[in-house]
C-alpha cells in the first residue's frame, strides 16, 4: 500500500503563486512516475503535470510556462510551483503515484483563484 499526503493548496488572488507539495509512504517502488491532476466542478479531472523517478516531465498546454513539477526521490515528495495562476487555475488538485505495482491518489487539495 502506498499513502499521498498533499499540501500547500489556498487561496490566492489572480496572478499569485502557491506551491504544493505530495509525500509518498509505505511500499514504494523507487521506478516510478509522480504527478499531479485536477478536478474542476462540474469537470472531469485532466492532468496538469508529472514527473518519472529519472525527471522527465510532461505538462498540460494551458500550465505550460508556468508551473514547475519537480520531486526529490529521497524524501518520496513531489512538489507543483504554480505562478501566474488565473480563475480557470480553480480546482481541486491531486497527487498521483504510478507504477507497476498500482496506481494511488491523494485526497486532494483545494486552490481557489480569484478575479
């Protein structure tokens, strides 16, 4: 069993920054993709961005540019900077953890974007 705790999600004004951050416990293979993906109301959850164990990175267009994943493989954590943020930003984000073993999800957590 793997456990994802994230963090870092608020509240902030268009054009802010928030950074979140996702601790991975228990079995974890040390080969593995990380990620992170939101779910708007009313929408299906999309990818916004992962990262593999050796670093390669694959983002959504509507974050490229301004969103950073990035990970440190000794703390199992993988982290979302996320600048610029804009209304549309709004949802709620979850970590994901895959590899050959399964597949997990963290509980989420809430950013909120104001006009």
């Amino acid at each position: 069993q793997v456990q994802l705790v994230e963090s870092g999600g608020g509240w902030v004004q268009s054009g802010g920054s928030l950074r979140l951050s996702c601790a991975a416990s228990g079995r974890i293979v040390s080969v593995n993709t990380m990620g992170w993906y939101r779910q708007a109301p009313g929408k299906q959850r999309e990818l916004v961005a992962t990262i593999t164990s050796g670093s390669i990175t694959i983002y959504a267009d509507s974050v490229k540019g301004r969103f950073t994943i990035s990970r440190d493989n000794a703390k199992n954590t993988v982290y979302l900077q996320m600048n610029s943020l804009k209304p549309e930003d709004t949802a709620v984000y979850y970590c994901n953890l895959d590899h050959y073993t399964g597949n997990w999800w963290g509980r989420g957590t809430q950013v909120t974007v104001s006009s």
